[in-house]
C-alpha cells in the first residue's frame, strides 16, 4: 500500500493533468498511464480520494464538526 505522501502527491499530479486536458503521463514509478476519457480520470481521482479516506480515518478532510455548549 502507497504512503499517504504518495496518495497526495499522485493525486495532485492527476488532478493537475485532468484540468489541463492531459490524459497521458509518466508516473513516478517511469511506467506511462493513459486515460480513454475525463469520466476513467474522475473515477480514479474518486478512488484515490476513498484511498486517502481510509488512511485518515475515514472523514474527509474538509469535514468539520462543530461542538458547541453554552458554558453554563
């Protein structure tokens, strides 16, 4: 299983690429990937996300959870 370094940093490069309409690149391993579509690039950014999910504990990193008294 890839560190959670590794999960971030192809996950950037992934999301970098599929906003600037690059569907093939070198990973960092050397080995070329290529994408048939932006639905095959979401779907991998998806998994990854989930990747990054269980490795964090689950939430979402853009979760907040409030907990709120009234101080009485």
């Amino acid at each position: 299983m890839a560190s959670l370094a590794d999960l971030q940093r192809w996950r950037e490069t992934l999301f970098e690429n599929r906003m600037n309409g690059v569907r093939s690149f070198r990973d960092q391993n050397g080995e070329e990937v290529t994408y048939s579509s932006d639905r095959e690039m979401a779907a991998a950014l998806a998994a990854v996300d989930r990747e990054i999910q269980t490795i964090t504990g689950g939430r979402p990193p853009s979760t907040i959870i409030f907990r709120t008294a009234k101080g009485l």
